[in-house]
C-alpha cells in the first residue's frame, strides 16, 4: 500500500492530506493561502505538503508522490500561468523546488482538472468512462475526463468551460470576452449582475438588503434577495439558471459524457432550483443525449479537490516517466 | 500493404473509393444515394461497396474491411440513429448483412466523425494530438479526435456541435432547442433567415434574387445577394459568422485541440470572410489558447470523406476484435 500527498490551493485557504491509492483521505490540514502575506502562497503550499509529509512518515504511511492543484491554467511542463487568486504562482514551476526539498516527485495542474480525475478515480465518476466537472464558484472553472486523461488541450486551455459563449452578442466579459457563462453564472458575474441592478431605480430590494449601498451587493446577496421573492434579483437568478442549462447542453450535445458534476458555492446556491435548471438543460439538448448522461450536483468539500490532486499524482506515477507532466 | 474500402454516405451523392494504408484514394465510383427510391440508400451503398471490391480484385489490390459514413448518430454497436437525408438508414446495423456479402468487416460512423478521423490521419491534423472538424453544410456537423480517439460519448452524441447553443435566449432550432449554431450558420439556418427576411418588407433584394417568391429563397440566395452589398442579406450573412466565431471560441477555450478543421459549402462561402470569423473569435477566445490552435478552411471534397470513411476503417482494425464497434 502506498499513499500520496494532495494539496489544493485556493485563493483563501489551502488543504492538504495524505491519500490512500483508494482515495480515502488520512490525515488533512489546512491554512490560509496567504497567511503569511500576500506573496506566500508558495511558502504555504511547501509548508503544508512538508508537514504532511512528516505526519505520514509518523503514522509510518508511505508516501510516493505529491499532487498540488492550482487555481490557473498549468502547461504540460508544470509551469503556472496567470493565477489572479494566487498571482506569485504565476509563471512558477513549483515542481523542482519542492521535489527536491521533500524527496519525492511533485506533479502540479489545474485544480478543477484535478478534481475532475478524482471524481473520474474515486467519487460520481467511478466506473464511467467520461465525466465532466462544472465548478460554478466565484469564478468558474471546468475538467473533462474522457477515457482517464484530462482533456488539457495544445497550451493547457482544455476545460475552460466558463468562458465558452452562451450568448454571442451578450455582456462583455472580465477576460475580454463577451457573452461568456461566467459573465451569467459565476459568483463574479452574478455580483455584478446584482451591483448594476442595486444601482438603478427597480433595485431597490437589493439596494436595501446591502444597507443601501448598491457597491456592497455580492453574489450572496443577489441569491437571498431573489430567495425573498424580488423580481429583479429574481431575473438574474433566473439568467444564471438559463445559461448554466444552455452550457449544459453544450457539454451534453458536445461531448455527451457519462456523468456531468456541478459544483462551487454558486451551484450550491442554485440546488434549490435543479429541476428548472435540468428542464432548461432538457430545452437544449438532444433528448437521448441527456437522458444518456447522470448530472449530478455536488456540495463543495476540500476533501473532494485534496483527493483530486491525490488522484492526480496517483495517475503521473503509473504514466511511463517521459510521459509525466513536468518530467519529475 | 493492404487496402481498404470507404464509404461516404450523402444525403445526395454517396461516394466510394480503394483506399491505402497511406491514405491514398485508389479507384472511385460515385452514384446518387437515391437514385432507385428514396428507400434505397442500402442498397446504393452495398452495390458501390460491391463495386469496389470487384475492382480492387481486378487490380490485385487486397482489401481488408469496409468503413463507412452515414449522416446520423451511430451507437457503439453499429446502430445507426435517425437519419434524416437517408431515412431509410434509420435504425439499420449495416454491418452484418453487407459484411457477409462481401467476405469483409464492416464498419460504420457519423461521417464527420470519420471525415475527423481522417483528417487526423492523412489530413490537415496528421501529426497534431487533437483536431476538430466543423462541417458547415446544409447541416453543421463536427467531429472531435482527441489523442487519436474520436469522441463519441455515452450514447453517440459527442461532437454535435451544430447543436450546441450560442445564445441561450436565441432563435428556436428545427432540433427542438434553441439557439443552436445550425440556427445562425447552417445551410438550412441561413436559407431560413433569408426567408424570413424576403417576406419582410426591409428584405426587397432577396424578394427580388428569387424572382419575387420568398418561399424560394436559399442559403445560396442569401451569400450572393449579401455580396452584392444588400444590407439585409448582409446582417444574416454577418450574424453567421458572429455564431461561427463564437463556437470556434467554445472549441479553443472549451478544449484547445492543436487544429480546427472548417469545411464544406457554408464554410466555403465564409472564407472570404476568413479575416473577420478569426477577429470575432479573437474576440471570444484566450489569446493563448487561440495562438495555439491552427484554424483551417478546407473546401469540400468527397475524397476527404471516403478517406475518412477508409480511416475508420483502418482504426478499426487495429484495435482489439472485443473492442471494435459492432464487433464485426
């Protein structure tokens, strides 16, 4: 039996844990990602993974390998790039550094591709062959698993589903786009959303669940405010919802997985209305499609995304070494 | 060196050529798909696949199975799914039977899977990992080749990309959903806006190019009127190209494959629009992600379908018997 260390960077917190080649998760510890500062991130992610390590070789696990997932974009040579919630990460190959410090192989990738082969290895996904993971939080990320491998794409691009366009000639975007789902339903967008209404005459709802400051109305707010019954909250709910059914469709009639996840706070916000979603999913696409795929929605757990990047270092290790992301 | 038959099922004009090992096409023969019935495309196709099996006899070419591509679905048993343009097809294993009359496995697909497949192999993505081809015909199909494997899905729906939605409040599509891509930039879409809009008063030019019958308006009425300078052809022809280009972002960003194949007559008619379809995409895409996916615009030909249809094939035969589809 052998175990890996898994960590997941987040831009608040940081987990990690030691994890069994059954996914189970052992040992867990968790930090502010910049605890010590703004620009620590990497400190932090090296002391947790170091303290791991130290705890299994305590309880006398064997750990083989180190698995980190990142909130960015990660080239097949493990390099980081633009990482807005950890930005000292970016252009970093954390790989090297922290291999040679713990003596073992470190693999680094996108957190979201990395929960997707966790729940691919070990959670909705097991025994399928295919499975998509929609993570709707303050941003909104993706992973798609067909047949075992990560679809990471020719410059690590593969999965970023929150910035395919739902709506060609809709709102411009925060990533230059326009019309992106994450403009319609992701945390940031749905803040903004709410923040653009609380500032005009009909917003008045929201203008006074955020103590009459239209600048003070974040994606919460949007949710309780709409949950009360205000129409005009109520109409940008009611536009996530319609969006995020429209990307489920894509992704249905796209690439017809066996299992879709949803996931992030915003998906958890969105539970309470999953029959309209799955009914505007069902508007959208072909009916033998959707009815071929299992869409589940998932409560956010940092044991979930730890034993993505265990998962993930679990797979590099049976990968032949030149094949391995980052040659470690 | 050993040979194969391929098989490109239209919804007019089914082809079938002697294919190599490299890809190269041999002997051809084409026929109309109807041309004894509407209910005849079998019979139209096992008469060309007989055809050219008599052929390379001739020619001491030895031929070692059959692929074929049909306008449809088809499950991972060879089952082929509702077949619009060769309805006949619909619900038909073609395998077995034609595959005891010719002595010779047969295998069959969605034909833009195959075109996709073949491109992969011969064409415009031989050597590149990944590589989507967007058919843009009266229809829009795609295909999706990803490390050599197409991506078919749970239920053989992976890569309908003509029926993903590009505006989730968008125009009602023919398939049921709405805002597809075939909306805005199908043969069939086009030809209906055209319509639409010559029945209108604004739409006189396209009145007029179809000798003052509305009702006789096409997609082909719709590009000559619209490069002629009208206006109103011109937004229907603008509006394609802004879905066009916001589906090639959903490509790059949503998967990133190293090439984009563009084909067949709506692509066709769009390339002199090639410069702006690329700017809007650039309005919608990663920069990165963009800059490392090769977009191409390849003109129809029914030799790139055979190929593809002798691609298949040829895969097919490679792989383990338990793993073939329709295990023939």
């Amino acid at each position: 039996m052998r175990f890996v260390i898994g960590v997941d960077v987040g831009g608040t917190t940081t987990a990690a844990g030691v994890v069994s080649e059954g996914g189970e998760v052992l040992l867990e510890e968790q930090s502010p990602t910049h605890g010590d500062g703004p620009d620590t991130s990497g400190a932090t992610i090296a002391r947790l993974a170091t303290a791991m390590s130290r705890r299994a070789a305590e309880e006398r696990l064997p750990v083989a390998a180190v698995g980190i997932g990142v909130p960015a974009i990660v080239d097949a040579a493990g390099r980081i790039g633009e990482a807005h919630h950890v930005a000292d990460l970016t252009g970093q190959t954390l790989g090297p550094a922290l291999g040679a410090r713990l003596g073992l192989p470190v693999f680094v990738d996108n957190d979201v591709n990395a929960l997707a082969l966790g729940e691919w290895t070990f959670g909705a996904g097991k025994g399928a062959r295919s499975l998509v993971v929609l993570a709707a939080g303050t941003g909104f990320g993706a992973g798609i698993v067909l047949d075992g491998r990560v679809v990471r794409g020719a410059a690590g691009f593969g999965g970023e589903l929150g910035h395919v366009p739902v709506k060609f000639d809709g709102r411009a975007c925060w990533c230059g786009g326009r019309g992106c789902l994450a403009v319609y339903a992701s945390g940031r967008g749905i803040g903004e959303a709410g923040r653009a209404a609380a500032a005009a005459t009909a917003g008045a709802g929201l203008r006074a669940a955020a103590g009459g400051d239209p600048a003070r109305v974040t994606a919460a707010t949007v949710f309780a405010v709409a949950a009360a019954g205000d129409a005009v909250a109520g109409a940008i709910v009611d536009e996530a919802v319609r969006a995020l059914g429209a990307l489920l469709a894509t992704v249905v009639n796209g690439l017809n997985p066996e299992v879709i996840v949803l996931t992030g706070g915003v998906a958890a916000a969105l539970a309470p209305l999953e029959p309209r979603l799955l009914a505007v999913a069902a508007s959208h696409a072909f009916r033998q499609a959707l009815a071929s795929t299992r869409i589940s929605i998932v409560p956010s757990d940092k044991r979930l995304t730890v034993r993505g990047a265990a998962a993930l270092a679990l797979q590099e290790l049976r990968s032949a070494p030149a094949n391995r992301r980052g040659h470690p």
